[in-house]
C-alpha cells in the first residue's frame, strides 16, 4: 500500500505540469471536488453503505480534516505553481512536513527515536538534492511563498488532526464528507477567479486523472495508511515523492536526472526507511495497532 500511495501521489505534479497552463486552481480544484464527490456518491450507494459516519461528531472532525488535506493542501500548492513557483521548490516546502510531524509528535511526548530522528535531516537533504537542481532563480514572490507555507502547515495539520480526532471508518463515507467540504471552502474562491477553463485533451486528461487516481486512489489510500500507522512514519513517505516525480518528469519529458539527483534519491530512500522500520519495541511500525474499520467492499 504505502508503494502505491507514493506512485500515486507523485503524479500531483505532473497533472499540474498539464492541466494549470488551461485552468486557473482554485476552479480546476472545485470542479475536482465536484466529480470526486459524485464518484464516491455512486460507489457508497451501489455498495448500500452508510453515506454519513455512524459515530456522533465525526462529520465535523472529517470536515476539518478534509478542509485541511484537500483545500488547504491543493489550493495552496496549485496557487503556488500558478504564481509562478517552480514545482521542485513547492515539492521542497511541502516536505517539510514529516519534520513539523516529527516536531509536535514529540513536542507532544510522542515516541521518536534518534534513529528516526536521523532518518527525517536524512531524508529532508535526500530531498534537498533531488530539487536542488530544479530551484530556479527569481521565482519566490511574497504571495507564492505564502501559498506554499499555507499548503505546508494544511497537510500537517491535516495529518496530525486525522490521526488524533476521525475514528475508523468506511474510506468512500469519510471521503463523501471530507471532499463535500473541500467543495464547500473552494467553490467561492473559484467564482472569484476571472480566468476561465479551456478545455482541450490535457486538461480532461489532467481532470481525469485528478478525480479518478489522485482523488479516489490516492486520497483514499492517505486515510487508510493514517489509520494503521504512526503520524511520523506516514509523513515520511511525502519525501518518497519529489523524487519518484523527478523520475516521472524525466520518462515523460525527458527532463535530466544527473547522479547528484540519483544520490538525492538514494539518500531519501534512506532515510524514510530509518523512519518506518520497527524497532524492538515496535516503535514506527508502519501498520501499527489502529484498526481502519470496515473493508472496501
């Protein structure tokens, strides 16, 4: 599972790269919403599952969580891209993320270990060199950097809030909740947005991809994955995930990956292994004791 999310979640960017030049983000991502909503609809009913959490409270806590992870996250990484941000710069920021979940884990007197530890400043300089090479010059503006903070702290806090509040639930029932609210934040960002969308075969593609894989792939795998292991070991896998693109950016558009990149790539593979691998006492056991509730049927 965790292999798949990382593949999945890699091709963010790459959507990006061919749906932004044709749609402005904050329509091309309620629009995602949207279709990603009634994909679920369709599934939960013809599953007969329940549409909304059994457990009282939990569609507030799935709300707030799917604000965070989807229109905070999205919303501030595809601004920033469209703000002029380079990718591998926003992909430098958003990894910041296992280290702030490593940080209030253990602010928190949450278990992480020096090896761990090690693991995170291992993998963030594996990822530092991955991207390095892509930073380009003059691309940081005051808006674009807040965006890109924004999306940051949104994944983080996302994360940290799924793990502590939503109970297990059924993946389609907790994603019904979490995307309608994404919609619902979204939606009078996108009627702000005087940029119209001009639909050609990169941008359904972009869409398509968006709705079916990211949304109802990768997302779904993201709140499985939460569920069954550690915040900080979960976290770690979003350094997997500048460098599997930076793989996907040079097979699809033949952008070079020198052995500095290579190295980069070596060094995050790592350090995340540092991070999830048990120890005797079970520390950062990626499927750890959190049961995930009901099977996809």
């Amino acid at each position: 599972m965790p292999v798949i999310f990382v593949l999945i979640w890699s091709t963010g960017f790459i959507v990006a790269r061919f749906g932004m030049p044709h749609a402005p983000p904050m329509k091309f991502l309620a629009l995602r919403y949207l279709l990603s909503v009634a994909c679920f609809l369709a599934w939960a009913v013809a599953a007969g599952i329940a549409l909304l959490p059994r457990e009282r409270g939990q569609v507030k806590h799935l709300a707030v969580a799917g604000i965070l992870m989807h229109a905070g996250y999205l919303g501030g990484v595809w601004a920033a891209v469209k703000m002029g941000m380079g990718a591998g710069l926003a992909a430098l920021l958003v990894g910041l993320q296992p280290v702030l979940t490593a940080i209030w884990v253990s602010s928190r007197g949450g278990a992480v270990s020096p090896r761990q530890w090690a693991g995170l400043a291992l993998g963030f300089g594996g990822l530092a060199m991955v991207v390095w090479q892509k930073l380009g010059v003059g691309e940081i503006s005051a808006a674009n950097f807040a965006a890109a903070v924004g999306a940051l702290l949104s994944i983080t806090t996302g994360t940290i809030y799924q793990k502590r509040y939503v109970s297990p639930c059924d993946v389609r029932t907790a994603s019904l909740v979490q995307l309608s609210a994404a919609f619902a934040v979204t939606l009078p960002l996108a009627l702000l947005e005087s940029e119209g969308m001009r639909w050609n075969g990169e941008l359904a593609g972009a869409m398509a991809w968006s709705v079916l894989a990211l949304t109802l792939g990768g997302s779904s795998l993201l709140f499985l994955l939460i569920h069954r292991g550690a915040a900080t070991s979960v976290s770690s896998l979003m350094y997997l995930v500048p460098p599997t693109t930076a793989v996907m950016a040079w097979l699809l558009f033949g952008e070079a990956i020198t052995a500095f990149t290579v190295a980069g790539i070596a060094f995050t593979a790592l350090g995340v292994s540092l991070v999830v691998r048990q120890s005797p006492a079970g520390g950062g056991k990626m499927s750890g004791s959190h049961a995930t509730g009901e099977r996809l049927k």
